[in-house]
C-alpha cells in the first residue's frame, strides 16, 4: 500500500527521527526535507509518499524500539521520535472523510497516489516566485 505524510513544517526533526525508527536505516533521515506545501491558514508542511509493506502501520503505532543499528553515539533522537508518533493520526480508507493536515499531526493517508493525497488532506503546492 502507498502511506502519504502530511508533515508540519514544526515536527519535520521529530518526524525524521520517527522515519529513522520505523525505517530501513540511517538513510531515512531526511525522509522529510523542505516545506513544500501550505494549508488553507499559511502553515507550511513537508510530505512524503512511500509504498509499505502490511505491518508499517501496526509498528507507527506500538512501541518504538531504537533500532539495532543506532549505536553509540546515537543518531536517532528517540524523544523526538515518541513525540512524531503521537502527533500521529492514520486513515485508512473506509467511510470516515480523509482527515486535513494540521500545524500539530502528522497526518497518513493509505492508499492513491501522492498528489491527489496531499490534495485530499487540504494541501496545496508552493509556488516559488523568481
């Protein structure tokens, strides 16, 4: 399935280092770079579309782990990663409506394809002015 992230320009640290936890590896650090959408009131959001496998949503939801590979010194920022999780709200289809972005969720929508996703959640591209 596809999960597309509606990330507050506020939490993109604290979603990075959720991304490091529930991820494959310090690569998914910059899972969340450079705001490039804005709600309706002016907030700024980074998003991010990525297929994953069935037990994804069940691990963003349980209790994190830092992952084998985060040594000494540590990479991943574990509190910033507990306070990602629970700004978390998931939607996985179903009669509900797909739920807004908000300055203070993280905000997942399963299934489509990114754009009409980050379009469903209430999000519009920036335009960049030269």
């Amino acid at each position: 399935m596809r999960l597309t992230i509606a990330c507050p320009e506020s939490l993109r640290d604290d979603a990075n280092a959720l991304a490091l936890v529930l991820g494959a590896g310090p690569e998914d650090v910059a899972t969340y770079r450079s705001a490039s959408y804005t709600d309706a009131h002016g907030n700024r959001y980074v998003c991010a579309s990525l297929p994953v496998g069935p037990a994804f949503v069940g691990a963003a939801t349980s209790a994190l782990q830092r992952p084998a590979w985060d040594v000494e010194p540590y990479q991943v920022n574990m509190a910033g990663a507990l306070r990602a999780q629970a700004a978390l709200a998931v939607w996985l289809g179903g009669d509900d409506p797909i739920p807004q972005a908000a300055p203070d969720k993280l905000t997942a929508v399963a299934g489509g394809r990114g754009p009409a996703a980050i379009a469903a959640m209430g999000l519009t591209m920036i335009e960049v002015v030269l």
